[in-house]
C-alpha cells in the first residue's frame, strides 16, 4: 500500500512537472510563421528565425510567443501573439507607461568622465554618439558648434560618446582612442581635437596610409597637449598603447540604446538620427527645456 501510494505521489508530480512545461507550436506552424515574419520584416538568408514556446497572455484567444532574430553577429527578440486557432499573428509592443521613456534611455548611458562642453548644472542633456572620421558627423558638428552651442547658452550641456565606424573610416578608432587620452587631462583639449578633426578630415585622410594618417593623427594630438599645458610624456604614451577598451564599450552602450550609424544624438533622451538639419535640432531643445521648465532662447 505505501508503494502503491508512493507512485501515485511521484505519477502526479510528474504530471505536473509535464503540465507546467510551456508547449511549441506544432512544427506545420513554425514553418508558416517563420515564412511570414521573413517576408513581413524582408530577412536576410543568414538571419535565423528560432520560433519560442508558448506562453499564457492577458488578451484572450491568444497565446504570447517570442520569436528571435539571430544574425552571426548578434541576437534580437521579438514578442508576438499567436490565436489559439493558428491563423493570426500580432506582433506586441507593450509600453509602461509608468515610466519616462526618455529618462529610461539615458539612465543606460554612461557619462562619467566624460568632457562635457557647455552648463555641467543644465537641465539639458545631448549625447551625440560621434566618428571622427564621418563627413556626416563633420556636419552635425559644425551645426552644433559654435551656432547652436552659443545660441542656447547655459541653457544645455553636450557631451561626446565614441561610435567608430571602423569598418569604413579607417582611422576613426584611433582618433577616438586619442581624443580620450587629451580628454583624460583636460576637457578644452579634448574639444578642440574634436573641432579640428571635424573640420579638416581631408588632412588626415588623403593617401597618407593607414601609418601616415595614425602619425598625424598622434602628431595633432600632441601639438593639442603642448598648446594645453598637459603632460606631453604622459598624453604620448596614452597614445602609443592605443588602449581601445573605453571605445568598445561606448560602441557597445550605443547598440544597447538603438545606435547602429552616425551621428546619433539623443537630447534628454529623445532620439535624433542622422545629421539632421538645425531648425530641427532646434525643435527637440525647444522641447526639452520646456519639458524641464527652462524657457528656450529667442530665435533670430
């Protein structure tokens, strides 16, 4: 009898354990749902589409379903809905709006350390995720500065993150890796490396060569350090160990608030793509300090 009892106990777990189990989608319906997401999000062949197990919602007649993207490079998911009877798929955005989703984006950037140009007590914030080396970056920064940095005054703070596009500006990385070191020692210097580079790309590039336009590169830098004051022994060796690990993981932060080209500029958050024409800018500032309680500057 206690044997008896004994299996009926383990035959329930079990059955339970089995029922708790989250159930796949029949294999017929992964295949159709894998068709459909590759033509509705027109994926490459080298994109994976891993179809996940099915879960309980909150809508009714629908089951909640994660289906993953996965490049060689990396991994993205997605939640959908899927109707009990299998013939409707709803892709899910949930949005808590409990939150301010713009602070949220800004509380994944990390800022410390950085050289900072403009009012550090601003209830502004633009972080402008920047490549030296990109002709787009050159014409948001001269947009930036010095026109719009004088226009708005005290009123907002900018700040540089590094996103090198080392797979089509060759030099980029090093100029980040360089910018840093000055930037290590003295905000100015850091911010007139950045001016000079942006607005002379020509002079770096040229056909100079990849050792050439690293010599110029660590020559400009030098020259930064001296007009500064900075410890040129120091600022010198910072540059010959090329030290790139700070500019990875500002690569890295930037894929995880949805940078994937350059620039890339969030004012308090909100998101600006591309070198986006002043007036424009203008719009996101205006907002901003008005969001804050600051009252934007007059327009001329």
């Amino acid at each position: 009898m206690i044997l008896r009892r004994a299996f009926v106990v383990l035959l329930l777990i079990c059955l339970g354990c089995s029922a708790q189990s989250p159930p796949s989608p029949p294999s017929d319906i992964v295949r159709v749902v894998e068709r459909h997401v590759r033509a509705q999000y027109s994926l490459p062949p080298d994109v994976k589409v891993i179809v996940g197990t099915l879960r309980s919602s909150e809508f009714a007649n629908y089951d909640a379903l994660t289906i993953t993207f996965a490049s060689p490079s990396k991994k993205q998911d997605f939640e959908f809905l899927l109707s009990h009877d299998h013939k409707t798929l709803v892709r899910v955005t949930k949005l808590d709006l409990t939150s301010d989703p713009y602070a949220e984006i800004m509380k994944k950037i990390d800022v410390n350390g950085r050289p900072t140009r403009g009012n550090k007590d601003a209830k502004v914030t633009v972080v402008n995720y920047d490549d030296f080396e990109c002709p787009f970056c050159s014409r948001m920064h001269s947009t930036l500065f010095p026109g719009l940095f004088k226009e708005y005054g005290d009123r907002v703070l900018f700040i540089y993150k590094d996103y090198p596009l080392e797979e089509i500006h060759p030099w980029a990385v090093h100029a980040a890796v360089n910018a840093n070191c000055l930037g290590a020692q003295n905000s100015d210097a850091y911010w007139d490396y950045a001016d000079y580079l942006h607005g002379n790309q020509h002079a770096i590039g040229g056909e100079k060569g990849r050792d050439g336009q690293n010599a110029e590169l660590d020559k400009l830098a030098t020259l930064q350090a001296q007009k500064h004051n900075l410890d040129v022994a120091k600022l010198q060796a910072c540059v010959k160990a090329q030290d790139e690990k700070a500019v990875r993981a500002s690569m890295r932060e930037g894929e995880t608030v949805g940078v994937d080209a350059t620039p890339t500029m969030f004012v308090n958050g909100q998101k600006l793509d591309g070198a986006v024409p002043p007036d424009e800018v203008r719009l996101a500032l205006d907002q901003a300090l008005k969001d804050a309680g600051v009252a934007p500057p007059e327009h001329k």
